[in-house]
C-alpha cells in the first residue's frame, strides 16, 4: 500500500472528520433502542441487563467518542497488515462472510455477524470503493480484503474500543447489535463520498478476475 499516497491520506482525512459525529449517532441509537427494549423486557433480569447497557454506554459516550477517530486512523494504516494475519479481516466484505467453526474466530462471532447484517446495506457503494480502492493501491484486479476502508475495519476499532472502556462482553454485544442498523447507512454515506472522491481523481476501476470453468467432461469412449 502506497502510505505516502496523498489522495489515499484525503479519503482518511475525509471518513475521520466525519467520525465522531458518526459515533454519536450510533450512540443515541443505541442508547434509544436498548431504552426501549429495557421497557419491553419479559423479565426483570432482562430489563435489568438493558438498563445497565444504556446508562454505561451514556456514562460512556464522551470518551468514545472522542477516541474513535484516533483508534480508527490506526486501524486504517493496519488494515494491510492486518489482512494478512487476521483470519476475520482475511474473510471478504464484498461477498457473504462463511463462519465456520475455527478457535481462532470463534471471539469474533459476534462481529462477523454483524459485518454480514451490513453488507446488503453497503454493497453497492463498497463495490464502487473497493475497485477504485484497489487501484489506488497499485492491485491489477480488485480485492475486497485489502481496502483498507471496508467494514470490517470499522467493526474491529470500534470493537476494540468498546472492550477498553466496558469488560462485559454481553453489554458490549449489545451496544453493536443496537448500532447495527444506523451504521449500515452511515458507511453507505461514506462509501458514496469516498467513491466520488477517487473518481473524481480520475482512479480508475480495477478489474474483476474472471476464473473460466469448462462447462463440458472429456468424452469417454
């Protein structure tokens, strides 16, 4: 990946500026769904566990916020390098992910899930930025895993940093079940913008590999 790559650096600039405002949309999302929830809850163990995940994450809004951005920037210039050890990062964004029952993802369920709940939301404008994307970064044919701006990116830091500011896995789960839908819609905003700004820099797409299957069997004599 080009890091010193100045136009690759403005599609950064331009999805950072927009984070923290992003995150505290998804906050009061989730804050209003898991109120709501609190007030149909069937027991009073299940309200409880509600009201508990939508006070702490308002006694934790401000702090989010405010290092999401930085967490997110990392997790861009890593997002190469973490493509290439990562077993989730590894699983492509542009197509369904396959879970399967491997020990090494199996603390990563939960996002992977949540990755496959936002795809059909950001299909189209993340295939427009992984084409775009790919060629920027000097790849002939496009390939969905090495953008370093795809969901899974986003999914991770912000995983990641929830886990430093809230132990409970179970709280934490439902903090990104909550903001699931809102963030669907927010990357398919920034999608749109990031695509724009790379065609309008005259990024041109790069091709997808066609794989040619023969479509007949040797004749047997």
């Amino acid at each position: 990946m080009p890091a010193d790559s100045p136009l690759l650096e403005q599609c950064f600039s331009r999805v950072l500026r927009a984070a923290p405002s992003m995150l505290e949309r998804l906050i009061d999302e989730a804050i209003a769904a898991l109120q709501q929830a609190e007030k149909q809850g069937g027991n009073v163990q299940e309200r409880e566990l509600m009201a508990r995940a939508w006070w702490v994450l308002t006694q934790q809004r401000g702090p989010l916020t405010q290092q999401f951005p930085h967490r997110l920037e990392r997790a861009f210039h890593q997002a190469d390098a973490e493509g290439q050890t990562s077993t989730l990062a590894r699983l492509s964004d542009s197509s369904l992910l396959s879970l399967v029952d491997d020990s090494e993802i199996n603390e990563s369920l939960e996002s992977a899930r949540l990755i496959q709940a936002l795809l059909p939301v950001v299909e189209q404008s993340l295939s427009m930025v992984d084409a775009r994307m790919s060629s920027l970064i000097g790849l002939d044919t496009v390939h969905a895993e090495k953008n370093p701006l795809r969901p899974s990116v986003f999914v991770r830091a912000l995983r990641d940093l929830m886990a430093e500011r809230e132990a409970d896995p179970q709280v934490r789960n439902l903090w990104m079940q909550r903001m699931a839908p809102a963030l669907g819609k927010m990357l398919c905003q920034l999608y749109e913008q990031v695509a724009q700004m790379l065609q309008k820099a005259n990024v041109q797409e790069a091709g997808y590999r066609v794989r040619l299957v023969a479509d007949f069997q040797p004749s047997q004599l």
